[in-house]
C-alpha cells in the first residue's frame, strides 16, 4: 500500500519515514514507553499510575508531560482495538 503511494507520488511516504522526535518529544516518548512497560493492560495508564511512576524514579513530570503521555496512550490503545477489530475479522473469514 504504502510502496504504491510512493510509486505514484514519486516521493518516500511519510509514515515510513517519519520525521525525528524533537528533543522534547524524544522525552515524552520514552516517559510514555517506560510507563506503558510496567502497566500491561489495555486500558489507559490512570494518573495514579503516572503518580506512582513519577515517586519511583524521582521524576517531577509537567502537565505538558502528562498530556503527551496521555496523547500517545490514546493512540496505543486505538491502534491495539484496531488490530483487535481486523483480527476478530479475519479469524470469522472477513465477515
């Protein structure tokens, strides 16, 4: 899919190649991926957990931290029910 967009637009896609995180998006990402790490479910990372993640490492997140946290948590969870959906499609044969 991807291969034939670059084909007709004669360019790289740019979720293949995606521009580099800024500095400060470098630091959310891993914040995000640290926390995401130690909480296996698939419901979002509660503020609680954030809290408690932030006391164990001595960190001091900044609500804009939290946001970004909280951005990307929404966009793991929506890919994973995604792939859950395509899933449960494919193993009823499409349907």
């Amino acid at each position: 899919m991807f291969r034939q967009w670059e084909k007709h637009h004669k360019k790289p896609h740019p979720q293949l190649y995606p521009e580099p995180l800024s500095q400060l998006g470098e630091i959310v990402w891993d914040l995000f991926l640290s926390m995401r790490a130690g909480f296996t479910s698939e419901t979002a990372i509660p503020f609680m957990e954030m809290k408690a993640w932030a006391e164990l490492y001595d960190e001091r997140l900044e609500p804009w931290q939290v946001d970004g946290i909280r951005a990307l948590d929404d966009c793991y969870r929506k890919q994973i029910n995604d792939d859950l959906k395509r899933f449960m499609r494919a193993s009823r044969g499409g349907k």
